[in-house]
C-alpha cells in the first residue's frame, strides 16, 4: 500500500557568504543561509545554517540544521540538528532534538510529540492549571 507524501518543493534558496539580508523572509522552499540575515525567517521546508550562517530573529521551519549562530527562536515542526560549530541563543520549539557535543545553547526547550509546534511554546491547559 502506498504512503501519502507531501509534495516536496524543489526550489532551494540560496544566502551566500557575504551576503547581508534584514527583512522578513517567508518561503516555501528550502533555504540555505551562509550569509547573514536580521529579521523572522518562516518557511514549510527545511533550513540549513551554515558555518559562516547568521540569523538575528525567529525561524519557522519544518526540519533544519545548524551550524552557525541563531539569536532568536527556533520552532521546528520536525527535527532540528544542533552541529558541533552551532550557537543558539534564544529558545527552542521542536518535536526532536540532536545535539553534538560541542554546539552551544543558551535558552529553554519545549518539545513535543507531535508535528505541530507553531504552539509548543504555550503550555497547555493542564499545565497552566497546575501551581
């Protein structure tokens, strides 16, 4: 029997090193960034952060891994890679987590079984009446 996939985009953008982007970006594509980028990054695919990669705000994504530097949140419907060279500082959203040993993280996680993380960082209404 067959598995329903979603279609997968093949459009891959590209923030090279030297390249300086402040803005928002919204995509539906992957988006590979070696540059640097000051503003929200949201998009349905997944974002690769190179060594060189620098981004100053919150990224949406579905899958991504890091190498660079992220100031700012992180919500990851999927997996998220933290590589040896990564520095995080902000918080974490996602419903799996790898980390090597060597990557830097300064911020609180929230994870979640299920795909859906838009809302992981609000807790849920048991956890909001527990005190």
């Amino acid at each position: 029997m067959a598995k329903y996939n979603e279609t997968e985009t093949a459009a891959i953008n590209l923030i090279s090193l030297g390249t300086d982007i402040t803005g928002d970006i919204k995509s539906s594509g992957d988006i590979r960034i070696d540059g640097s980028l000051t503003g929200n990054l949201n998009t349905k695919g997944k974002v690769v952060i190179g060594p060189t990669g620098k981004v100053n705000g919150e990224v949406v994504c579905k899958n991504s891994e890091v190498s660079g530097t992220v100031e700012g949140r992180i919500i990851v419907n999927q997996l998220l890679i933290l590589k040896a060279s990564s520095k995080i500082y902000g918080d974490i959203a996602t419903s799996k987590l790898s980390i090597e040993p060597g990557a830097i993280f300064s911020g609180n996680c929230k994870m979640s079984e299920n795909d859906n993380n838009g809302g992981a960082a609000k807790p849920k209404p048991a956890e909001q009446a527990v005190k």
